[in-house]
C-alpha cells in the first residue's frame, strides 16, 4: 500500500463516520468513542507491524486494517442502541457488508482488498476460521491484537470515568457486583480465553479480559499490555477475592513469562 490510498481510505473513514452524526453535527458520545477506538487500534496496528519488521507498505496496510476494523459498530449502535453483538447483531461481520456494499468504498483502489475484509469480518471471532489464507490470518491477528490493547484503556477509562451510561453501554450491561463465574475460572486454570457468553457481572468482565493473555498472537503486544500498565490496572479493579487471585496470578504469571522468554529468546 502506498500513502496516498492509506490517505484516501482515512479520508473515506472520517465521511462515513460523518453520515452517523446528529443534527448538531456531532456523532453520538458512545460513537465519538468509538471513532476514537478505531484510530488508536490503527495507530496500535501500525507500531505492532513496525515490532514486526515489516515494509512501508505493510505498515500503512496494518494501519488502514485497524481503522476499518469497527466500520460495523456505527450501525450497530445507530439501528438497536448497544455494542453487544448477542442483543444485536455480529458487527464483524456487519463492518464486512459495510465496506462490500459501500459505493464509495468500492470505487476506491485498495491494494490487498481481501486481506483488509478478512480482518474486519474476523477480527470478534473468538477462534479464527481455518480457511483463512496466511495473509488473511496474520493481518487479522495484527487486528486482533491492536484491538484487545485498546479495550484494555477503553475498559479502564470507563471505570475511572464513573459515568453510569458509559459503563452501562461498555460493560454489556451486566450487573457490577458478583463473584466469578467458574465457567470463566476453569477456562483460565486450562489457560484458555473465556467466552463473552460466560460474562455475569463486571468481576467475570475483568476476568474476561485478563484471559486474553491466552490469546495474544504476538509477544510485542504482551509486552505493550504490561508496560503500558493496562494489565495491572484492571486487576487493581478487581474483587479481593480467593479464586479471583488465583485466576489474576495464572493469567499475569503467563504474560509475564510468554515476554520474558521473548526477551530471552531475542538476547539469544
Ligand atoms: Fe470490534
């Protein structure tokens, strides 16, 4: 990809964002936060694919992906009023009907178009499907990546905003008092991510969350969770509770160790 198409694709992104606005102009808060989201998972998007080494092109690629990744949040929110895709409908897979059907976007040059609607279209998946071809997979998982980086600050951002509908919307509307859930404790102990369905209140979120140490698919976005202080925040936030601990310690012991052995592995 060259710079003037990753231009030219940004500037799409700011007039179809535009087509949510109000009559004041001005997209909805929850929007505006979501626009927002879109361009710090590109910007994560493109530091990830500078870690990894890869070309001027590849870099404004991974960039362009990440902020196109949530182009089905928009009318997500705008036809049922949330961003739970169980209460709605998947916005993956509506962000790819976006960009397939959107005259605009069609018109356009896009290099690597396939690659880009794979990444939208699979970034919520919770496995990715075994048909994607390596391309299609690497820059989802840059995708992927990027994204759970920023939900980590849009998470955290929201519980020190204390602001109700914020964290209503945020939280899926669960309750924000409760134990955990020990679908969600087992899945940890088993070092696997938690299902979003297993999800009963805002300690099985935070715990949610934390299993995604499971599922990071590069070591430099560990590393970024923990410098970053992202990954101790959320778990400052959490219950003191004996099996929240336990699950807390097996999700931080594995992000710590998965960065020390790239470390390791990169002094070698
Ligand atoms: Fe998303």
């Amino acid at each position: 990809m060259q710079d003037a198409e990753w231009i030219i694709i940004r500037d799409w992104f700011q007039g179809y964002e535009a087509c949510f606005s109000g009559p004041d102009g001005k997209l909805p808060p929850l929007l505006q936060g979501k626009a927002g989201h879109s361009r710090r998972v590109s910007a994560n998007a493109r530091d990830l694919a500078v870690d990894l080494g890869h070309s001027r092109g590849e870099v404004l690629h991974a960039q362009t992906a990440g902020l196109l990744h949530d182009v089905g949040r928009f009318p997500q929110f705008r036809d049922f009023g949330t961003f739970s895709d169980p209460r709605s409908i998947n916005h993956g897979e509506r962000g790819w009907t976006v960009l397939c059907e959107d005259p605009d976007f069609l018109r356009l040059s896009v290099s690597r178009r396939g690659d880009l609607l794979a990444a939208v279209r699979h970034h919520n998946c919770r496995v990715l499907p075994e048909q994607l071809s390596p391309s299609e997979r690497h820059l989802t998982e840059i995708v992927r990546d990027s994204d759970k980086l920023d939900i980590f600050k849009v998470i955290l951002d929201a519980i020190q905003s204390g602001d109700v509908e914020k964290n209503e919307t945020i939280f899926l509307h669960v309750p924000a008092e409760g134990g955990p859930n020990p679908l969600i404790v087992e899945c940890i102990r088993n070092g696997r991510t938690a299902s979003y369905e297993h999800i009963r209140n805002r300690t099985d979120f935070g715990l949610q969350l934390l299993s995604w140490a499971f599922d990071l698919a590069f070591d430099a976005t560990c590393r970024r969770l923990i410098d970053r202080g992202l990954f101790d925040a959320i778990i400052a936030h959490l219950p003191d509770d004996p099996t929240v601990r336990e699950s807390v310690d097996i999700a931080r012991t594995h992000l710590h160790r998965r960065v020390a052995a790239a470390g390791a592995a990169g002094q070698a």
